[in-house]
C-alpha cells in the first residue's frame, strides 16, 4: 500500500512541541519535541491509522499528494 501522505508540521507554542498533521486521514496526528521526531511519530501513526481502518474495514484514502489548501 502507498503509504505517500501529505504530513503538515508546525510548531504549537500551547503544547510546547512540534504537531504533526496527516489531513488526508481524519484524525490522524502525531507530535514530537522536534520537527524530525514528530515526522517519525506521524509515519509511525500513519501505519496504526491504516491497520485500524483495515481491523474495521473502513476505506483507507489513497494519497492524494500536495493539497491545494495546505
């Protein structure tokens, strides 16, 4: 499975870490105390995101690459 998500990161001054967003897949987000460990926490996130919609046999969004909004 092609597992080429568009991931937005920022940083979130309230939470004090970098987020890390996934919008092609409702829900799915990931932070980390730095830019590189949140990445690493949204790819892993992005796995779980997958298994899960498969366990319930929900659709799994094939990547769309860049959004026009983000």
């Amino acid at each position: 499975m092609d597992k080429k998500y568009e991931i937005i990161i920022f940083w979130s001054e309230e939470d004090n870490a970098f987020i890390a967003e996934v919008p092609e897949l409702p829900g799915c987000m990931a932070d980390g105390g730095t830019y590189g460990e949140a990445l690493a926490n949204a790819e892993q996130v992005i796995d779980e995101w997958i298994e899960t919609a498969m366990e319930l046999g929900r659709p799994i969004p094939q990547p769309k690459g860049r959004l026009a909004y983000a």
